[in-house]
C-alpha cells in the first residue's frame, strides 16, 4: 500500500496506463489514507462512493485506451470550489446545506481529464486567514512536526487559507490538490507543507464556480508533491472561459515539455532578479540562508543571478489589506438568507440581515466585512481604496520595470515555517504579516510558484518562490525544477498516511 | 392651492402670492433596452412570464457566478447616445452600487457611476405654440434592474420575482433645462419616439418600460437655484406632469408660508394627485461604489461606433421634415405622423404615388377618428395602408365624391374589403357618362318648367336646386362637376 501512496501524479498515471495499478486500487488507497488521517480535518466532506464509481468508470477507460490527463488521479477539492450536487460551504456556516447546481469551470476541466473526487477540504472561512483557523470546521493540522526547539510537541498549521489541502497533500490523503489563492494561499501553506504551489497568471484559471472572495486577486491553482504533477495538474486547470470576463484567451506555454527542457539542459542564461526589498526585519538566518543556497542553485544550472529593485513593495501588504477587504464586502453581500444557505429569522428583513449574518459569519470575515465597507465608505474611498489601487499600479510598474531585465525572481515564500496552532490568530495583524512575500503577485496578477527547498533546523519545511511575467508560467516550472533537483527535497512528514 | 399659470414667456413663470417663481425641473428616465437577453446573463429579458421564470444562476446570485456583457445592450446603448446626438465615450467603467435589499440578489446593482457609456448631448422638443427648444443631455448609463418584492401576496412574508432581476436599463439624465410640466411631458414624448425610431426600447410606459425620476425646484426669476425634490417612478406622461405640477405648488406654498425645501426623495400618489414624503436626505443610503472587479472596463472601437452612426434608422425630426419636403405636407400633419414610425411607415405606404396630402387628411381625420372610436391602434386597423391609398385613388380618378367616399370608408372598417368591392358591391360608382347625365338633366327640367322659368328669368339661385334634384335623382353618384358643366349648357343654353 505504501508504495501506491508514494507515487507522484505522474507515477500514477504511468503505472495505471501500464496496468500495474488499477483506479480503483489508487482510489481505494487514498480513501483508506484519509480515513487514517482523519484526525488533522482535513476533508470537510468525504464522497467515497462517488469515488468508487469515478474510479470503475476511470478504469473502463483506461481498458479502451480513452484515457484522460489526469485518469484515475484521486483528488480532494478545497471547498471554495462550487461541485454539482456536493455540498460547498467555503468553510462558513453561512453556507450550511448548499449543494450547487453546477460545477465551478476549473473542477470541471479535472473531471473531463478523468480524475477521480475524494471530497471536499477544509480551508479558512471564505479563504480569509493565513492559518486554517477561521475555518467553520476548526482547525486543520500540519502533518509535520517540530522535531526540536520551541515548537516541539505543539500541533502547527499548515498556512491557509488552502490549509486542509496542503495538510491533505502532507499526509498523503489526496494525490494533488487545486487551492485558490488570492495573497498567497496557495504559495505559504504548499511551503508549511514541503510541497510545492503554483499561483498562475490571473486570469489563467476560470473563477467561474469559485466562492469568491477578491474577484481581482483570487486565482485558482495546483497544490502538489513535485513539479512535474504541478507542470500536469496545471495544463488540466487552465482554460480559457467565455463565462469569466477575466479570463485569458492566450495558450498555455507546454509545461510538460519546459520541466524537460530544463532537466535536460539547464537554464543557461537566464535572468534571475533579487530583490532587495525583500530582506525584511526579524527574518530568520536559516531563511536569508536558504535564499542565498536557491542563488547559487540556479546559478549552477547557468542562470545569472542580478540584485534587483522593486522600490514599492513595502507597500503591498497595506494596499491589499485595502483592496482585498473592499472586494470581499461586496462580494459577501449576497449571503444574506434569502436565497440559499442559513436563514435566522427576524422581525423584519434588516433584522432578519442582521441576524442571520450575525450567525453566519465568523469572526475574521465579519471583521474584513467592516474594514471594506469603512474603506469604501463616502468620504473615505478617495483615503483608502483609490490611494490602495494608486499603489497597486505602482507594484505592477516595479515588476514591468525589472522584467524587461530579468526572466524571473527569487525570494523566500514565507517569512517563516510553520507556527504554532492558535499562536497567531490572536494577533491579526501578525497573521497578516504572513502574506509579505507572495501578496505583490497577486497584486500585479503575475505568476509564482513556491518549491520545498529545505528543512529548518526545528525540521519543518520552508520554500522558495520565483516569481515570473504574466502568462510565464513555463519560466516558473524551469527554474523550480532546478531548484528542485538542487534541493533533492525528499522529506516526508511524520503524520503521513502510509 | 397655488394657482398654476404659465405665462407665454421663454422661461414660463408661475404666479404665486408673494410674485413670480421660475420653476427648474431635471429628468431621470430609465428605459429598458431593447433585448431578448439581460444585460450580464443569457436569461430571457421578455415581459409577461410566471414569477421566477426568467432567472439564470447569475440573476440569483449563486456562489461564484460571474456576469458576462450582453454586447447587443452595449450596441443599443451606443445607438441611443448617437440618436441622441451625444458624445459616446470609448471607455466607460462598470461599478458596483451596494445596498441591501431582498429583490437585490448580489446585494449590489451593476451600474456605470463615474464613466458612463454616452455622454453630453440634446434634444430638440416641440411645444404646444410650434415653438421648439433644445433640452441637454448630461449622460446616459447603462445598469441591471432588480427584482419585484410583492408585500401582498401572504400575511407576514414579502414574494421575490427575480424575473427583473438582470434586465438591461439605459439610466438617461437631463440636464435642468425643464421649466414647466408641459416642457417635461414634451421632452419624455420626443425621447420616447427616439427611442422607438431607433428600436433600442420599446418605451411601453404602463409595462414599466419606461419610467422617469422628476427632479423639480423653484425660484425667483434669476436667483440662485432652490433645493431640488425627487419624485420617483413616475410611469405615465400624464403622472409626470401630475407630479410636476403639484410638486411646484406644494414648494411653492412652503417657501411663501416661510418654511424650507428640504432635499429629499418623493413618490407619487396616483389617487390623490399629489406627492409624499419616501426619505430625507438623512436616510440616504451610502452606495459605495467601486469598479466591479468581475467585469473589465468596457472598450468600444471608434470604426465600430462610426458604422452604428452611418447606419442609424432615420429618426423623428428628420422624418418630419422629408415628410414636408417630400409629400409637401402641413408642419402640423407632418409632426402628428412622424411620432412614432409605425404611423410614418404605414402613412408612406399610402401616400406613395397618390395625392399625398388627401392620404394625410384622410388618415389624420377619418382614420385616427375611428380607430379611436372603435379603441384600436393603427397596428390593428382594418382598413390597410394600401385600401386607403385605393380609396383615396377613387376620388381622384372621379370614381366616387368625397362625401360618398366617407360611405365607401364606413363599410371598409366594417367589412374590411377593398374600397373598389364596396364601390361595386353598393353600386356607389359615379355616374359621369354625359348621355345619361343629359337624360336625367332632361327629365328634372321637364317636370320643373316653372322653375326653369324662374331661373331663366334672372332667379340664379336656383341654380343649386336643379344640381340637388339631379344628384337626389342620380342616388347621389351623378358626378358634380360633369352635372354642373351640363346643367348651365342646357339652362342657359
């Protein structure tokens, strides 16, 4: 059974065109891993039966030679992602009982590539929070502990808000997982987790039937175990879609095909900017370290490493922290017991509002609830909302200005490894913090990848980022496949199914 | 009650007690586009189907649905705004208004706020005297409807109908060029007959097609302006100058009874005539916009805009005007045809080749008359353009007089038939063969020696009482011109 469970996506696939497994040996596999996993919550919901039948049907298929990208591949399906007749919540108890009557476009593309559904997966509420802790479900567990220092013996997060995905993906309870990520969600837990995650080009992945959260930030993208399967589950992701005004109708670079051109032959001459306002107060050495060992990385496969300026990125977090919560509070207004989800009647429709959402909503959302009305409030919005979206452009000029000179940057992916389990949540602000390397992508709507790149010396993950040009997705899969190899990340976390 | 008297002047005033008042009124007119698909969905924008018929996921506002633009309401707008020789902006932004309210699924309206799609431009209205003015066009944005909410339909809930939900308006903003309720009637009369000419709303006020936001203040001639009241949802012309008209007195009470105009949002009472109280400035709601980040900015190609200005129908004053020149026809007859373009096109279709003006005559006065006594519309008439024109081509071939014309025209609306079947049916021909005419000339002549006598004699007169003998005897289809030259040869011959 190990053996199956060790298998990458990749693998998989090969071994089921092979015959050496079937689908549903994979699938009953990973059904089994969860179960045994259950503890760290995980799956919010769990369709095994659905997944049986997925599975034969996967493996008639395979039988016939009909075989898709993803055939037979279980997947567990972060809950911000609306699934036909699956319950979805996003997390929140507002959206208790929806079941959808239609399918989000990006799982959609998973399932028309034949991968198999496993469930539904925790994830912060309305993917607000940075540690899977605001989640309507409880908290999600790391499956990595500390194996010294102060951590030691503490439950940690595995970063959020695609937590239960990564913590999913660490334990081995699903083969790949898609997350959305809309200031890092994807990036900071797939490096609490020793996995990698990739944010594409905004617009490279159809929203439609994605819970939104901040419609100009949110991008949805694949958590996995190496490269190659993010290179793979990628190319089944993307899509352009005439139902998403803001979706790309440019192709996808091959990924496949660039993984194997720089295994095969390097990356010589390619341009890596540093920037140097990413060395930020209190980071730890073993990150400064790790980011100099990534330069040198890469610099071994040929690239040519330039210190670089992006002068505004100071300003990144403030400006998200503006932007993101004016989105979210217009975009949460329509969860207002009317029409679907938790009603809490009232003596009139403002008190039924009230409280409804009063009960509805967690804490952390009602509080971006409030900072968004307030920034775009009269008398305010000229204050905070147009001066966020000034910056914002000024962010997008820092990276078109050092891009004309570099192919792609290195920088760390998180300012930290994981942390402690109830550690941050009482301190917002902190939590916040933990978006300062992957926000400026998702304001600029460029693509980033994080790679595992080492251990700490507590023996807990940590990952490096590259962040490339719109639409350069294929530059991002060539650097992090040498950081990758350079790395030999082989680590598996101790609370891994086996 | 302030007694409403409009004086001749450009500018009318009205008398109060205390002097005169210069009376300033700005419209706002929603006018639902034209469109058999909403503006941000593929649902059906039809009026008339069963509650929550025409309701897509995006009109409800399901988790993660996005809205998509309807370029054909993109298209009627940028038409609207050339029709109304106005500015039309290549960049326009989408925002989000955001309030809460039950028939208000996403909890926000999609409107344009800051950059609209059309900008400044004018009409030109036509008051009762013939005189015209130009009333400016500050605007025109393009925005969702929301839904119905129904309060009673069950004692202790409220009825959603999201059928609403979605339909594409274009949201069209005066300039305060209006100084009377007459002013305003005409300037919602000639923007709904551009609206028709150009197809882009249907302008069915009763269906809730079209519906107007009067904003009104008064002051004294030349002083700065008063505070404005809104009165909303006004969906008649009639309701409009209703409104206006009471809205004017009432400030104007107000200020000669020493109190204040206060800023605030009015609805019409349609049973009493008079307007009330909705809610003060105080109460209004702060919307919050922001550009919807679900929709990119909309950007028109100018060759695009350039090819709807070429090919833009003829509109209303254009069409008055080739009326004049083309059929040679009253200023009168000619706005009274060109408002709405059915009447036009129906009325061409007549006139073609024939006496032009007798087509007007007959359909301004005979036709209007009996479709109006018989409450039908010209769409549903039973007399066609082309038994018209037939009809009208009888008198003037001499086929038939007028006046048994009106008979021939009477069995036509009954009957529907043709006016040459009636003619022979009935036997209505005109008699103009002279040997018969002679005949009968002959008979009456024989029979009335006396007054021959008397005629003869220097009694001219009774000239007249031969032609009405003639024509009793003729069954009144002798014709008059033929009978007259005869009778004076045979008389004074």
């Amino acid at each position: 059974m190990s053996d199956i469970l060790s298998m990458t996506a990749v693998a998989a696939r090969q071994a089921l065109d092979n015959k050496t497994i079937s689908a549903v040996e994979l699938t009953e596999a990973y059904i089994k891993a969860a179960d045994d996993t259950a503890d760290n919550n995980a799956y919010v919901l769990r369709t095994s039966d659905k997944a049986m039948e997925m599975a034969k049907a996967s493996d008639k298929r395979l039988a016939k030679g009909e075989a898709g990208l993803l055939e037979g591949i279980p997947i567990g399906i972060k809950d911000m992602f609306c699934t036909q007749g699956v319950e979805t919540t996003a997390s929140s108890a507002i959206l208790k009982g929806f079941v959808p009557p239609y399918e989000s476009t990006v799982t959609e593309n998973l399932w028309q590539d034949g991968a198999v559904m496993l469930g539904k997966i925790n994830c912060d509420e309305f993917a607000m929070g940075s540690a899977n802790e605001t989640s309507a479900f409880g908290a999600v567990t790391n499956p990595w502990i500390a194996s010294e220092g102060p951590l030691q013996g503490k439950a940690l997060t595995p970063g959020g808000s695609s937590g239960g995905s990564a913590a999913a993906m660490a334990a081995r309870s699903t083969l790949l997982a898609p997350g959305t990520d809309t200031g890092g969600s994807i990036r900071q837990p797939a490096a609490f987790c020793g996995l990698v995650g990739m944010k594409p080009t905004y617009g490279r992945c159809s929203r439609r039937g994605i819970v939104a959260f901040a419609s100009s930030l949110d991008q949805a993208g694949p958590i996995t175990r190496d490269v190659a399967d993010c290179a793979l589950m990628m190319t089944s992701m993307a899509s352009y879609d005439s139902g998403d005004s803001t979706s790309i109708d440019a192709p996808l670079p091959d990924l496949m095909d660039a993984f194997a051109t720089a295994k095969n032959a390097g990356i010589k001459g390619m341009r890596i900017g540093i920037p140097d306002e990413y060395t930020v107060d209190g980071m730890p050495d073993q990150i400064a370290s790790l980011w100099e060992t990534g330069r040198k990385w890469l610099e071994d496969a040929g690239a040519v490493c330039v210190p670089v300026s992006l002068p505004h990125t100071q300003y990144a977090l403030p400006a998200y922290y503006i932007i993101a919560p004016a989105e979210a509070s217009s975009n949460l207004a329509r969860y207002d017991g009317v029409r679907y989800g938790q009603r809490v009647d009232g003596a009139s429709l403002d008190d039924m509002y009230a409280k409804t959402r009063g009960a509805g909503f967690g804490d952390e959302v009602k509080r971006r609830i409030l900072i968004g009305t307030y920034v775009l409030s009269a008398g305010y919005y000229d204050a905070y909302y147009i001066k966020a979206q000034k910056v914002r452009r000024l962010i997008q000029n820092d990276f078109t200005n050092v891009f004309a000179d570099v192919d792609a940057l290195l920088t760390p992916s998180t300012p930290s490894a994981a942390f402690a389990l109830g550690d941050e949540s009482k301190d917002p602000l902190s939590m916040f913090l933990n978006d300062v390397f992957t926000v400026p992508a998702n304001l600029a709507g460029i693509p980033a990848i994080s790679v595992p790149a080492g251990l700490s010396s507590d023996g807990l993950p940590l990952g490096l980022q590259l962040i490339a040009p719109s639409l350069r997705e294929d530059t991002l899969i060539k650097g992090a496949a040498i950081l990758e190899s350079a790395a030999g990340f082989d680590h598996v976390a101790s609370g891994a199914a086996s | 009650m302030t007694d409403i008297a409009t004086s001749p002047a450009t500018s009318p005033l009205v008398e109060g007690r205390t002097g005169q008042w210069e009376v300033v009124i700005g419209l706002e007119v929603h006018a639902q586009v034209s469109s058999q698909a909403k503006l941000f969905s593929g649902s059906s924008a039809t009026f008339g189907a069963g509650p929550n018929e025409h309701v897509s996921l995006v009109d409800a506002a399901m988790p993660g649905m996005l809205p998509v633009i309807n370029r054909f309401c993109v298209e009627q707008a940028v038409k609207t705004g050339l029709g109304l020789n106005a500015e039309i902006n290549l960049f326009s932004v989408f925002d989000r208004k955001n309030y809460f309210y039950a028939d208000l699924p996403q909890g926000y309206q999609i409107s344009q706020f800051k950059q609209p799609i059309v900008g400044e431009g004018s009409i030109t209205i036509t008051l009762a005297d013939g005189t015209t003015r130009d009333i400016g066009i500050e605007r025109l944005h393009l925005e969702q409807d929301a839904g119905k909410s129904m309060h009673d339909q069950h004692p202790t809930k409220s009825y959603i109908d999201l059928n609403r939900s979605g339909v594409a308006l274009m949201e069209i903003v005066s300039r305060p060029d209006m100084h009377s309720a007459e002013e305003a009637a005409a300037y919602v009369t000639k923007l709904r007959s551009i609206l028709r000419f150009l197809g882009t709303c249907d302008g069915n006020m009763e269906q809730g097609s079209m519906r107007a936001d009067c904003n009104v203040s008064v002051r004294r001639p030349g002083a700065e302006l008063g505070t404005r009241t809104e009165t909303k949802n006004l969906n008649s012309i009639r309701f409009i100058a209703q409104a206006i008209n009471s809205e004017v007195a009432r400030q104007i009470e107000v200020i000669e009874d020493g109190g204040t105009i206060h800023q605030e949002t009015r609805l019409f009472d349609t049973s009493t005539g008079q307007t009330r109280p909705m809610r003060s400035k105080e109460d209004a709601h702060d919307y919050r916009y922001f550009p919807d980040p679900d929709l990119l900015p909309l950007e028109l190609d100018a060759a695009w805009v350039e090819h709807l200005r070429q090919n833009l129908p003829e509109l209303p004053d254009a069409l008055r005007q080739r009326l004049m020149d083309q059929f040679g026809l009253s200023a009168y007859d000619a706005v009274l045809i060109s408002e709405d373009r059915q009447t036009a096109a129906w009325y061409e279709a007549a006139a073609a080749g024939r006496d032009a003006k007798l087509v007007a005559n007959w359909l301004a006065v005979e036709l209007f008359g009996a479709l109006n006594r018989m409450g039908l519309d010209l769409a549903n008439s039973p007399v066609t353009p082309d038994q018209l024109g037939q009809l009208v081509d009888r008198i003037s071939d001499g086929t038939i007089s007028g006046r048994i014309a009106k008979d021939v025209f009477a069995i036509m609306l009954e009957s529907g038939d043709d006016p040459d079947q009636v003619i022979e049916a009935k036997g209505f021909k005109q008699v103009s063969d002279t040997g018969a005419i002679e005949a009968m000339i002959d008979t009456v002549m024989a029979e009335n020696t006396d007054k021959v006598d008397e005629y003869r004699g220097g009694k001219d007169k009774l000239f007249g009482f031969f032609v009405g003998q003639i024509m009793k005897a003729s069954k009144g289809q002798a014709n008059p011109g033929v009978v007259n030259d005869l009778l004076r040869q045979k008389l004074d011959g």
